[in-house]
C-alpha cells in the first residue's frame, strides 16, 4: 500500500461520514455522537500526518463510531 492508496481509502471515509454532518442530520446527534464524529473525522484527516509510512498509518485507520452505518 501507498500513501496515494491510503488517502483513498481515507477519503471514502470522510465522504460516509460527511452525510452525518448536514444540517438536519447533525442537529439529532446527541452531543456524545458529535464528539464521537469530531474526533473519527480528525483522526481520518491528520492519519497521513501522524505516521512515517503508509503501511503504518493503514495498521492504525480510525475506527468509525459503531452508530454510524
């Protein structure tokens, strides 16, 4: 795996879980849900960041919140 492999599979996931963020979508998430998804989508954008290699960042890939589908 690459680094351009992992931004891919790491960008499918912000799109599943932006649809969660949209006005009426967010607004019924419970405060901890929020949480929860500020902190799944900061790990999913800073992933390339916090690792020397990709292999690496992939054996570490954010879990999602288990509410979401």
């Amino acid at each position: 795996m690459d680094w351009d492999e992992l931004r891919g599979l790491r960008d499918t996931a912000l799109l599943n879980m932006d649809k969660y963020q949209l006005t009426l979508a967010y607004a019924e998430l419970t405060q901890t849900q929020k949480n929860e998804l500020a902190t799944y989508r900061t790990a999913l954008l800073t992933l390339p960041q916090d690792h020397d290699t990709a292999a690496e960042a992939l054996a570490n890939f954010p879990t999602k919140p288990s509410w979401m589908a």
